[in-house]
C-alpha cells in the first residue's frame, strides 16, 4: 500500500482520510483487473493489524475503518465474498470503541460494506444484530443515528434474502442437499425443529434464535423497541415461520408490558396480537386441511362405487393438500410449553400483563383444550385469586375459569389417563376454599361440586381427611353462599359416599372442635345444624354418639353431649329425629328407633342432666326416674343446679308439649309425676321451682275427673323392655364412675383441663341458627328474661363434680 495512503488514513481530518479511500479503492481495483489476490489479501491485512485494531489510536481506526468500506466496494458484489471474512470482522471489533466517533465510522463502514455483500452479511448475521442491539441503548446521539440507519440496511437484506440467499462460497449441486423440514412431531407429543447442517442458506434462524433468547430479557427500553422490531420483521417473512419459536422469546416479550415507556407497551401489544392471530390462522388453516382430507376420502369412495367411469367431480380443495403448499400447514406449536409460560405470568403484579394473559389463554383453549388438561391445577392456584379482583382482568378471569371447568367437566376419565390430576386439582382448591375472598371461595366450591359429580372416587381417594377439615372449617364462613355451597357439596359426598366415610367425616368433624375451641364455643351449634338441614339428622347424631364412645377426653365428651342435647331439644331441623325417639306416642315404632336410643343414651350418660332430658323427650319416664334418683346420692353442685334450672324451661317449651299434656293422665303416667315432682324437691325456691310448681299445681284436681277405662294400653310394649333398661343403667354407672375418678385425679394433681365439666353451663342453649331465632323469639328459650338463673349461678360454675350412682330399680314397676 502507498505510503501517501497510509499517511492519508492516519490523518486526523475526516477529508484526508476520504481522499485517501479513494485512492485506496482506485489500487484495490487495478489489482483486481490484474488478479493479483496475493495482494489484496496484504492489504486488508494491514489495514486489520495497522489501522482497525489499532485500539488506542482513534484516528488509525477511522482510518482503517473507511479503508476497508473503500476495500470492499472496490471489490464489488462478486469478489467480496472471498475477501469478506477478514474485512468484517475488523469492523465489528471498533463498535466497542470507547470513542464515539470511532463507533459511528464503524457504522458507516459496515453500512457501505453490506450494501455492496447485500446476501452474503448475512453470514454474519448474529454478530452484526449483537452489536446493534449495543448501539441502539448507546448514550450518543450521532451513533444512535448510524447504528439506526445500518439496522434499516440489514433489515432490508433480511426481508429480501433470507429465505433464498445462497452464500457464494457454499454452492452445491442441488441433490447435495437433503429436504429441509421445519418442523417434526416425536412420539410423545412434542415438536422438534429439523436444520440440516449443510443448510445451503447464508441466514439462520435456529442460530439467531439461541441469542434472542439471551437479549429477550434486556430492561432498557430503546432495546426493547429494537428487539420488537426485528421479531416483527422475521414473522412477517412466512417462510421462516419464526411463530415456531414462540416459546424460546414469548416470556421475556410479555415482561415487556411492564415498561414505564408507553410506546414500548404500545409495540408490544401490537406484536403479541399479531402473534396470537397468526396461531389462530394456523390452527384454521390445520382446520380446513382435516376437513377436505375427509372429504376427499368420502368423495373417492363415492366414485369407486359409480358405475359410470366417466363422471368427473372437480375439487378445488384437492389441489390445496396435494398440490400448492400452505404457509403453516406444517407448523406445529408447542402449546403445552406456551400455555405454561403465560401461566408464570398470569400472578403479575401488572393488571395489563394479566389482561393480555388471560386474552391469550382464552384463545388457546379454543385451539388445544386438550393442552390445558395437566396444567390445570398450575392454572387455578392463580386464576381462582383473580376472579376476585376488582380490577378489569376480573370479568376476563370468570369467563376463563367458567371455559375450564366446562372443558374438566367434559372431559373422559379413565383408569390410563395420567394427564388430569385430580388429587393436586383437589388441594389446590381446598387451600382456596380458605381464601381471603369471598369469589374465591365461592369458585373453589363450584369447581369441588362438580368435580365431586363427576369423578367422585378420584376425589376422595387421596383426599378425604384434607376436603373434611377443610369443609368443616369452611362451615364458621360469615358468607351465606359460601356455607349453602358447602352445604351442597357435603349432603352430595354424604349421600353418595359409603356408612365408613360417613363416620370418618363425623370424626374430622370431632378433631376439629377438639382442636379448635373458639371454634366449638363460637359457631359450634351452627355448624351443627346447617349440617343437619342437608344431611340425614338421624345419621349425624348416630355417628356422633357412636364416635364419642371411643373418646378419652371426658370433659370434651360432656361438652359436645351438651351441645347436641339443646339442639336435639331446641333445633327445629330435628323434629323428625325427635318425633322418632319419641317412643312412647311414636306408634310406628322400630327396632330402629329403640336402638338409636340406646346409641345416645351411652354418650348422653356422660352428662346427666342431659341424659334426663333424652329420657322425658323420649317419655321413658321411668328409666328417668332411676336416673333422677341417683342425684340425692351425690353432691348437688352449681353446675347441676343451672342445668336442671334450663331443663325446666325446656319443659315449658312446644317440644314438651306432649309431656304436659300427659299430666292430665296421672295413672297412665305416674313416673312422669315422680319425676317432675323430684325436680321440684332437688331445686331452690327460685324462679324455675315456681315455674315447675305453677304448672304441676294447675292439674292438682285432676283426681276428680272421670277416668277412661282402657288408658294403659300404650305402655304394654315398653314393658317387654324392662330388662334393657335395667342394661342402660349399668352403662350409666360404669360411666359415671369413670368421671368421678377424672374428677379426683383433676383433684389430687391439681392440673387444670383443657376441656373444664364447669364449661357445659356457658354453652349457648339456642344458638343463633337461620331458622331457630323465629322459634327462639316464640318460646323465650335463651332469651335474656329465662334465662336469668343461670346466668346468675354460671359465674361461680369451676367444676361440676360427678359421682357413680347407685340406682335402685324395680323390675315390678311399671312405666
């Protein structure tokens, strides 16, 4: 190379190094007429070593980046690409010059040296969108502009070459080279993209793909908008079908609607509604193709069963499959790994992002429903928080879950098909049934109820102790709806569940007031009666009963024998279960009946006073009499007083009216008066003594009445069951006994109890309950006005003491 040359291009004015250029491109092309290679090569290699890697000198670098755009425009399209690869990569080492100046004529040279390789700078395609992916955020305006008008250069390359540029230094006959598929489906399901490696083409988006993948995830918003554009660009060429690679850059393109810069948002937008159309026109085009193949084929049997050979039918959707292809008949999207990603970001913190993921996933159901089946319990542990937002995403949210659980509720289950997981399903919505709002509680529900209908064994098979707690929990809810749709889905389990998972739900009910005591004080008696108005009563409290049999904590058995006797009394959802322990009017009477009676009566006999309750509802007079005798052989405590002080109210409620109606026949019913009477003796001059008095004193003269002849004839058949009772009784004595020593062992220890006998008084007698506050308001029960004495006598309640009774019992005696 001259030595003016050389001098030229050291010149620190941009002129001289022009002029210089000139010259330059002048020698370059005399050797290229006089084939000297030899030569050329010589020289771009000092303008490389000398010039453009000359790192601290910014004048050389100018120079020799202007000498090499000089270089290869003398070269010209067809003898640049055999000198391109080391006059390119020269240039790409300055954009990373600290001196802006140097940045910018490294712009200029590489925009002059691709519009003369045009096709071949594709070859070095990754390294050219590298480096303006840099300069695009660069702090100079001057290299913003160059780096901006060299981004216009190669876009243009891209969009016209990409798809058939062949580099010149790569050509082979066309049977070297093996068809190229874009796509291939494997054998479970997933899709894989096929490049041969000896692809003939310069451009190469597999390549390309690895390094989007890298700069996706940029938070500066001039790269943002840089990388917007160039994936725009790529999918608007068909024939790369970049939408293949959705997955690869689909996340970070979402994060891109968190911008603070709007026309960022805007670009965005718009991309990802190009995008989602673009899958919709694939799946309509696959669509379309599946529809004529069975035309065809039903068109092609209907011509083999012609007699006449020469009719011709025209098809014009034949020539479309068998003939011209179709942009995306071929494309086969990763829709599992697509909904997956949308899925992460459908918590975002940005209701925008949320909103363009849920419009994306409502499509998508549409085109792969099926797709959607295994990430299920992935997408409710997000949606189902949504649908309680009170933002715009909220309405999108509620269509969303109400299209999934019409895809669940449709879809075939069977033994072999892995793919719906009802167990994490199941936990996903029990922890939601317990959400913070309402409209998620609410939509847990209805996806549990139809679940329940639909695969009811699934359900429970790994989940039954989690849906119980959960149920029960769910039952203290101070929404309405949320309790009727627990209600509705615990009568369905019930009723369609076995007498084992029955009972084993009656024991997590148990657990759960065990457990919990704020629980049981507070919404105990609820609980038990919403339960009772859509289960069987008589179930509940069988279950109930027979569970408390095996229960060690005494005082836990006192308090729920309690808390199920004043609902047993005082609930108006258990009139039939009290119309049938009512043995002795009860004409239809069962073996049935008798033996739920015994049921309860051997949890009942951890509460005496309860028990003697059970005994009058069920106008076994007698077996209360015995009961009520064994009271005068033991301490009278406070507690006790208070309970027989509400069970004289009780008496006076619409439940006992069968009981007073009986006192106007003494010699049917004389245990009925020894009982009353006892009460009577047993408690103080109070008001429930005047109570009790007032009434036994109206039928005082009942004596001077005519008597019937034939009044005893419904005692006969409790006669015949002397002996059982006398049973009962040694139940009640074994039982009593157990909690006099508890009572001692409370004593000698000195350890106070979780579960204190002196609580039973403060339990609430008629608890507010939907349908009992009407029957409450009528009969005074739990009122303030009747209930004064206990309220009185409760504050000095600390323990009640039980002792074993020793009952005297005639077998001659007659009920």
């Amino acid at each position: 190379m001259d030595k003016n040359i050389q001098r030229g291009l050291n010149d620190r004015l941009y002129e001289k190094r022009k002029a210089a250029a000139l010259e330059l491109e002048k020698l370059i092309k005399d050797l290229i007429k006089a084939g000297d290679s030899n030569k050329i090569n010589e020289i771009i290699s000092k303008l490389s070593r000398d010039f453009a890697y000359a790192v601290h000198q910014p004048n050389s670098r100018n120079g020799g980046l202007i000498g090499l755009a000089a270089t290869a425009i003398a070269l010209g399209q067809h003898e640049v690409p055999k000198y391109l690869e080391k006059i390119i990569h020269p240039v790409l080492a300055c954009f990373g010059d600290q001196d802006a100046r140097v940045r910018y004529y490294a712009c200029e040279a590489l925009y002059n040296i691709s519009k003369v390789a045009k096709g071949e700078i594709l070859l070095y395609f990754n390294e050219i969108f590298d480096n303006l992916c840099k300069l695009t955020a660069d702090s100079e305006v001057s290299v913003k502009k160059g780096a901006d008008l060299l981004d216009r250069l190669i876009k243009d390359i891209v969009a016209e070459k990409a798809t058939t540029y062949v580099s010149v230094l790569h050509v082979k006959k066309p049977e070297d080279y093996k068809e190229l598929k874009s796509t291939v489906e494997k054998p479970n399901g997933k899709t894989i993209q096929v490049n041969e490696p000896q692809s003939p083409l310069a451009f190469s988006l597999p390549k390309f793909i690895i390094l989007l993948k890298e700069r996706i995830y940029v938070m500066n918003p001039y790269v943002r908008m840089f990388l917007v554009s160039w994936i725009r660009l790529l999918d608007s060429i068909s024939d790369l079908d970049l939408i293949y690679y959705l997955p690869t850059f689909l996340s970070g393109l979402i994060q891109f609607l968190s911008d603070g810069h709007d026309d960022v948002k805007v670009a965005t937008h718009s991309l990802l509604d190009l995008l989602l159309q673009e899958i919709e026109n694939i799946n309509e085009i696959k669509k379309i193709l599946q529809e004529s193949k069975k035309e065809n084929t039903t068109n092609k049997l209907t011509l083999d069963n012609e007699s006449d050979s020469s009719v011709k039918i025209d098809h014009p959707i034949q020539s479309i499959v068998d003939g011209n292809y179709i942009h995306g008949q071929d494309i086969n999207l990763d829709f599992p790994e697509i909904i997956h990603i949308l899925i992460s970001h459908l918590d975002s913190s940005k209701e925008e992002i949320q909103i363009v993921v849920l419009s994306w996933l409502a499509t998508l159901l549409k085109i792969s429903p099926l797709s959607f089946i295994p990430l299920i319990p992935d997408i409710l542990s997000i949606l189902l928080s949504i649908v309680a937002h009170e933002g715009t995403s909220r309405e999108s949210a509620i269509q969303l879950n109400l299209e999934l659980m019409k895809l669940i509720e449709g879809h075939e289950v069977d033994g072999d098909d892995k793919s719906l997981n009802i167990s994490q399903i199941v936990k996903v919505l029990t922890l939601n049934s317990l959400n913070d709002k309402e409209q998620t509680r609410l939509a847990a529900l209805d996806w549990l109820i139809m679940l329940n209908d639909k695969c009811f064994e699934e359900v429970l098979s790994n989940n039954n102790e989690t849906i119980s707690v959960h149920l029960l929990r769910a039952m203290s809810d101070p929404s309405e709806k949320v309790i009727d749709k627990v209600l509705q889905l615990l009568a369905n389990i019930a009723n369609r569940g076995n007498d084992k998972y029955f009972e084993s739900f009656m024991i997590d009910l148990l657990q759960l007031f065990k457990s919990d005591r704020l629980l049981l004080e507070s919404r105990g008696n609820f609980i038990l009666r919403t339960l009772c108005i859509s289960l069987n009563p008589e179930m509940i409290y069988s279950s109930l009963a027979k569970v408390l049999e095996n229960e060690p904590d005494l005082g836990f058995i006192s308090i729920m024998v309690q808390m199920l006797n004043n609902n047993l009394i005082t609930a108006p959802e258990l009139t039939k279960l009290r119309h049938n322990l009512n043995l002795k009017s009860n004409m239809n009477e069962s073996e049935e009946d008798w033996n739920l009676f015994k049921r309860l009566f051997k949890s009942w006999s951890h509460n005496p006073p309860a028990l003697l309750s059970l005994c009058m509802l069920c106008q076994s007079y007698q077996l209360a009499f015995g009961i009520l005798e064994t009271f005068t052989e033991n301490e009278l405590t406070v507690s006790l007083m208070v309970q027989i002080d509400i069970l004289v109210q009780l008496l006076e409620s619409p439940v006992f009216a069968k009981l007073r109606m009986q006192l106007l026949s003494p010699e049917s019913n004389p245990y009925l008066y020894r009982c009353l009477y006892g009460i009577l003796m047993l408690l103080p001059q109070s008001t429930a003594f005047y109570t009790l008095k007032t009434r036994l004193d109206s039928v005082s003269n009942i004596n001077n009445l005519p008597i019937p002849s034939n009044r005893r004839n419904s005692e006969a058949k409790l006669e015949s069951r002397i002996e059982e009772k006398l049973e009962l009784l040694e139940i009640f004595r074994s039982i009593q006994q157990k909690h006099e020593e508890y009572r001692l062992s409370v004593l000698n220890k000195k350890e106070p109890k979780d579960y204190d006998l002196g609580q039973l008084s403060k339990l609430s007698l008629n608890p507010a309950s939907p349908k009992s506050e009407e029957f409450s308001d009528k009969t005074g029960i739990g009122s303030n006005k009747s209930d004064k004495t206990s309220k009185k006598h409760s504050t000095l309640v600390r323990k009640i003491s039980s002792r074993p009774f020793g009952i005297g019992f005639n077998n001659n005696d007659k009920d």
